[in-house]
C-alpha cells in the first residue's frame, strides 16, 4: 500500500471542507443511502455556526493502491497555528481557489508557509460554476502569488484542476466537460511525493495536534517521520520545554474516513493517533526509550494582540454561569493551552486576572465564547496590540487588510482607513459593480473596523486581514469617535425612558430588561460618556396616563455579538460574559470613581 499526505489549504470560505466532503462521498467512505451533513469534518458547535474551520482535522481516503491522508485546515489567519502544525505532517498541499475571488490574504499566508517548507502543489480553483468565475484571469493570479512569493522552478510547476466542491464535480479544462473527483485524485497521486524517511531507523514521531476521548483520555497525533511505532512498546517522550520521560503506548489508531482504527503497528510516513501517553504535549517526540532522538520543534508565529480575562465582578456576579472563580478560568486557560500553541497566558498585577496573548480578535473571541458555552462566566478587557522594541524604536505589528465592497462605498472605505492609519496599496475594479482595496493598516487601526464598515456599507463589505510582520509605532488612532450611554441606577430599563434616549444615540436594551449602576446601555452619538436613568417610569395622575406606556413604539435596540462587544469597547470598560448574556459595562460602577471621557 502506498501513502500520500496532503494538506488542504486555502482562504477562509473557498471551499475546503466541502471538497473533502466530496472525496470522502466518491472514495466509498459513506453509504449511497447513509444520510451524511455536510461540511461534515467541521465537528465543532462553532465551526458549523460560522461556516469556518477551526481546527485542523484528519481524514484518509483509498484510492486504487494508494492511501491519502488528508489535512483540513483553517482558512482565517487568525488559526494559522493550527496551519502552521499541519504542514509539519505532510508531503505536498492542495491549495484551493476560488474562481472569482482569486487569491486573497490567506491564500497568500498559507502559500508561503508551504513553499518555505518546501512542500509541491496542487491547485485547485474551485467554484467554477460561479457566473462570475474567470478562471483565466484567476490562474495567472496564482502564477504571480507563487513568483512573489519566491517559488523554485519544480513549485511552479504544479498541476491545476478545476472543481464544483458542491457538485462533487471536477474537470482538466476550464472549459472541459464536468466529471467526478478522479482527475484529482490521479494529481494527488502522481504529484504528491511518498513520504521519506528510514522505516528501520529510530522511532521518532513528532506530536503535531491533540485530541481528547472519554473513554481513552488524551490523544496525540502526529506523524512518524522514522523507524515504526508499535502497540504496546516502551517509548521515550522528548519535551519541547520540559524534562523527558518514558511511557508506554496503550493504544495505537491510524486513520480511515472519519474513523480511527486500533492497529498492532504504524510505518513510517503514517499519521497516527497514540493513546495513554500522559503528560505529553504539542511539539514534542515520541521516541525510542533506548536510543532516544528528537525531532526539530515546531515554529509557530508570535501572537500579536492581548486580552485581560478577569473574574467577574459586576453586581451580577454568579448568577448566571457554573464557573466563576479565579482557579476555574485559570485552570481552563492552562487546559487551552495543552492544545492551542499560538496563544499565551500571563499572570498580572492582579491575582483575579490572566492575560491572554493570542493572533488575533476573533481566535481570543472563539475562545471566549467556547468557554461560555461550558458555563464560565468572567470578564474581558479591550484588545491590546503587542509592542517590540527593534534597535531602539518601537515597533508594532501591521497588517495588509483586504476589502471588497460595492463601487458607491469605495470612498467611506478609504475615508474609514485613512482615519485608522492605514495605506493603500492597490484597487482592483473587475467591472462587476464591485471593487477590492488592499490596504496596510496597523493590527491596533483594525480593531473595530469590522463593524464600522459593515454599518457604513449596509452589511455589504467582505473583509480579510492577514499579518505582515512589525513596522514604526504610528500616531495615535482614534478608535471610537462616540461615547457611551451608562445607567446611573440598579433596576428594569422602562419604554418611557428608553423612548426619550434614542435621539441620543443608538440603545443596545430593551424594556423589562435589568441593569445596574455602570452598565453600559447604549452608544451616544457625541463623544461624551452620558449617565442616565433608564428604570424611569411617567407619574401616574389619571387612568389615561397609566395606559399612555402601551402606545410608546421603540425602534428596536441593537444586540451585540461577542466580537461587536470586544470591539466597542474601550479602556474603561469591559464585557461582562456569562452562559446567558454579554453585557457592556464601565470597570469602575461608581460614577466617581470613573474619569471623564472627552
């Protein structure tokens, strides 16, 4: 039997796990009746809510002789950690594309990281039947990207499909006849390299990902890059950053499909999964006890924002979650970082708040709401870029940040970047009555501008940001222009009084619903931070006044997601986060103790 691994990368919502769906249908794997979801590697609760892949995930698929093991990846920057690791564990890429967008800002990262390792292509521009496809144009794209990118002569030379993921279809031509998933299974085959390595060499398998069960506990999967593994055997754990040990294997799987399957032995080039190895961790070797011998360790990129998570302490602390204190998040955080190699965690001055360091908004937002999810309830503070200092200047970490809008909104867009430091590197007009800019903003001029620019194009505007490295600290950027409506008192907001806030700016409650002193429970339109009452009720004189609240029509009140609230946000303030509710607030309640926003 012979083996190939491959890695599935593209941008975020190019189609990858709806190609391996595909492969998986036409490989045997499912049933021709079995009623199978689709995106069907996309496990996780908030993987399938979004329609983004968060963590990587392991697939095989028969094909003739061969087996093809396969590695679907995140297509957001922000999980490039989990990109970065499964590169560690294969032999070549599929890069997917969309044959309308072409290659975006992801496409550029994982691209990149793939050449650096030196691993072949192939290309796939998926969604041809798209009326907007141009896969002429989008294919020479890709030659440019993989010049840019400095790609050697034999990278250039990669095979090129073109698919309907959804359809299950694939073609040579772009404009050839539609047929199934043969064509790329024959590129993955004949262009993908076997695995090397010495089969009679010393063990040395190197822990790429971590998995958990139930029944088994924790899993470590990786790949063995030399001598085989076997059930049962004694082996030595090298640590990435920590002291040896040896251990047993109890438990050997390789992959099939979506299942995993309990075998005596595993060669070399083979993913594997290996249970009963407590205390082992990503990065690490498994290796043999006799002649123990390690395997470089994983380069992950540093992170590039931080975040303060702090109990909660509003005046509805622990009503609402399971667990509230300091030693529940903390030993959360320690459990999230077993699993998640690109986020940090950092004590502070204060012993009820950690620090967390992470690539970006929305991977710290997926972690956030995850652990709300599992009933923990704390507090989190505004996003925070991280500072370096380079031969005496202080630098700070910029992106390039790519949208697509409407042409009519071309010019807010600009107006909205310019503002937050940003430069504009290139404007690209199709003619389809839509345009795409290409900006170089600073990561601290981004947060927030999802939002801003999504209410300024009417929801119209698709974003994509991807990190570049560090530049020169630049002026100061305004973040939020707008002050915020705090309530002045404990109590349930009223229609009454809400009905004469909303000339003041937009409302994020509703009537009936409870605030407290320092809640935070609207956006006023000038800069200033206004208290208010929002409990206040109309004085009751007659039997007509009493009824009077019935005819008061609201215009219905914003509700913020998670992400929304971290990025509203400011330095005095916080997102108070529980299992039932996200809720804005001032740190200090008491308006005195609060400095004056101007």
């Amino acid at each position: 039997m012979q083996l190939r691994n491959v890695a599935i990368v593209a941008h975020v919502d190019h189609g990858k796990t709806t190609l391996v769906d595909a492969l998986l249908w036409q490989s045997g794997v499912f049933r021709a009746n079995q009623d199978v979801r689709t995106r069907v590697l996309d496990s996780n609760e908030l993987e399938r809510e979004r329609g983004i892949t968060i963590l990587a995930k392991n697939t095989a698929v028969y094909y003739g002789e061969t087996k093809i093991n396969i590695v679907d990846t995140p297509g957001h920057s922000d999980f490039g950690g989990e990109v970065e690791r499964a590169l560690k564990m294969v032999d070549g890429v599929m890069l997917l594309v969309d044959a309308s967008e072409g290659p975006l800002p992801q496409t550029r990262y994982v691209l990149r990281k793939a050449l650096e390792a030196g691993l072949p292509s192939v290309v796939v521009v998926n969604k041809i039947d798209r009326h907007d496809a141009r896969p002429a144009e989008v294919l020479n794209e890709i030659y440019d990207l993989f010049i840019d990118l400095d790609a050697s002569e034999e990278q250039l030379e990669f095979p090129v499909l073109y698919t309907n993921a959804k359809a299950g279809t694939c073609r040579t031509d772009p404009d050839g006849e539609d047929g199934d998933m043969r064509p790329l299974l024959d590129a993955l085959v004949a262009d993908i390299p076997t695995p090397g390595g010495d089969g009679a060499g010393t063990l040395q398998l190197l822990i790429a990902n971590l998995d958990w069960s139930d029944y088994l506990g924790r899993m470590a999967i990786g790949r063995i890059f030399s001598g085989t593994a076997r059930r049962g055997e004694t082996v030595a754990v090298l640590r990435r950053d920590g002291p040896a040990f040896t251990t047993k294997i109890t438990k050997l799987f390789t992959f099939d499909g979506l299942d995993r399957v309990d075998v005596e032995e595993a060669q070399c080039g083979e993913i594997v999964a290996v249970a009963g190895v407590e205390g082992i961790s990503i990065g690490d070797t498994i290796t043999d006890a006799s002649r123990p011998a390690a395997l470089p360790p994983l380069h992950i990129d540093e992170p590039t924002l931080s975040m303060i998570f702090s109990v909660n302490t509003s005046p509805f602390a622990g009503r609402e979650g399971r667990w509230v204190t300091t030693r529940n998040i903390k030993e959360r955080l320690e459990k999230e970082l077993l699993t998640n190699v690109s986020i940090r965690v950092e004590p502070t001055d204060s012993s009820d708040a950690f620090l967390v360091v992470g690539r970006g908004e929305l991977q710290l937002a997926i972690l956030i709401e995850t652990m709300r999810r599992e009933g923990f309830e704390l507090g989190v503070g505004n996003p925070e870029v991280l500072t370096r200092e380079e031969n005496g200047i202080r630098t700070e970490p910029v992106e390039s940040f790519v949208v697509d809008l409407p042409e009519a909104f071309m010019g807010v867009a600009m107006e909205k970047l310019a503002m937050r430091r940003g430069k504009m590197i290139r404007m690209v007009n199709h003619g389809s009555g839509r345009a795409r800019l290409e900006f170089r903003v600073p990561t601290r001029g981004l947060i927030g501008i999802r939002s801003e620019l999504l209410t300024d194009t009417r929801g119209t505007a698709v974003m994509n940001r991807i990190f570049e490295g560090f530049a020169p600290w630049h002026e100061d950027i305004v973040r939020r222009t707008t002050g915020a409506i705090v309530a002045d008192r404990a109590g349930s907001a009223t229609a009454y009084a809400l009905s004469h806030l909303e000339d003041r700016g937009e409302l994020f409650v509703g009537p009936g619903e409870a605030v407290y002193a320092g809640r935070i429970v609207g956006e006023n339109s000038r800069p200033e931070d206004i208290q208010v009452n929002v409990c206040r009720t109309k004085k009751l004189t007659n039997m007509r006044a009493s009824t009077a609240d019935e005819g008061i029509r609201l215009t219905p009140h914003r509700i913020l997601n998670l992400e929304q609230a971290i990025e509203f946000i400011g330095a005095d303030e916080t997102v108070e986060v529980t299992p039932a509710a996200i809720r804005l607030r001032k740190k200090a309640v008491q308006a005195a103790r609060r400095a004056t926003r101007k």
